[in-house]
C-alpha cells in the first residue's frame, strides 16, 4: 500500500494538505511546512544581511519581524502543507529504520510499540507509517494552536531548535513542537490502526 493512500484511508487530507514527491535523499521524507518559499527566501535575505543573528538571535526577533512587515508581506497561513514521499508503506518502514538519527528511530520504535497492543511485523510497518503521518499533522495542529503567523512562529520554532542544536535541550523529542507532535500521534496511533485493520487483515498473510 502507497502511504498516500494510506492517508486517504484515514481521511486525513481533509484536515491538513499532504503533497507526495519524489523521495530525494536529504533525510525530510516526512515535514510539516507552514512558510512559503517566497517567505523563506526573505528570512534568508535579512539573515544574509546581519552574520550576527547566529550568537545574538533573541535580540533579533523583533528587528526581523520590524523588517518584514516594512515589506509589507501578510504572512497568512495560506501556505500550510504537509510533504511527503510519495513511498509505500513498505519503504517508509525501511527509510525510518534506516534514520541517521539513531536515537530518535530509537524513540519512535518504542512510542509506537507501547502505544498499540502487541503487533505483528507486518502490523508494525502500517504503525510506524500511521504515526508518521499523525506525527506530521500534529506539527500543522500545533502551529494553528500558538496563533502566531509564519514569520512569529518561523522565529519561536527556530529558537527551540538553535538550543538543540547547541546541546542546551537534551533531546530531539524535547523540541516543544516535536514532544507536542510525538505525544498527538502516540494518542491517536491505536485508533487509526483500528481503522485499517480489516485491511491489514486482507493484506497481511
């Protein structure tokens, strides 16, 4: 089964827009995407025009939203997609086994192992790819809750990850949006397993 129309199955496009390309290798098989090109391409030029903002970021918030709205940009929500790889289950499986993060394929292994009773090999695939999905979604759900726009939110989202980055948060799952997002998916993963298990049941010999 394609993961596209895995998502179909479980009636997801309705709430957040999946776009499926093809796979490139750069590790972003899965990414919620909330800023425009046009928007990022903007942030990139202020960063371009201040070297500094790396070790001085907090003090650039505002000069950067201050510059942004002197261009007059909205920066709606209008932009809102999830990208994925147009992939099957199968392959996903395989992509996030093969994850360089190790610690983090640790981490969704054994979300989804203690979020669903006791699963098959075959099972597995389908929830590693359902919470994938979810995971992915929860990032779309989580941005509309901090009522921010995309450059606020581009600002904030980026300040937790600089402090990953930094080694000042443990963890890649410490990220708010990321524990947020895992914590959804972990929630709602048994539930739309349920859904596709008269599939499974067909499909899994």
């Amino acid at each position: 089964m394609k993961v596209k129309e895995l998502v179909n199955l479980l009636n997801l496009q309705e709430v957040t827009p999946f776009k499926f390309c093809d796979y490139k290798d750069d590790g972003e098989f899965a990414k919620f995407v909330y800023i425009s090109d046009v928007e990022y391409k903007d942030l990139i030029e202020v960063f371009d025009q201040r070297p500094d903002y790396i070790n001085k970021y907090d003090m650039l918030d505002e000069y950067i939203i201050d510059y942004m709205n002197l261009k007059g940009k909205s920066y709606t929500n209008d932009n809102i997609e999830i990208r994925f790889a147009d992939v099957t289950v199968d392959e996903l499986f395989i992509l996030m086994k093969n994850m360089s993060d190790r610690d983090r394929c640790k981490t969704i292994f054994k979300i989804v192992r203690n979020s669903c009773y006791p699963l098959n090999e075959d099972e597995l695939k389908y929830a590693v790819a359902i919470f994938t999905i979810l995971h992915e979604l929860g990032h779309s759900i989580y941005f509309s809750k901090s009522n921010k726009n995309v450059l606020e939110y581009s600002l904030w989202e980026s300040g937790y990850r600089r402090k990953f980055g930094n080694g000042v948060v443990g963890t890649y799952s410490e990220i708010p949006s990321e524990k947020w997002s895992d914590d959804y998916a972990s929630e709602k993963l048994d539930e739309n397993l349920d859904k596709v298990r008269e599939y499974l049941s067909i499909l899994v010999k």
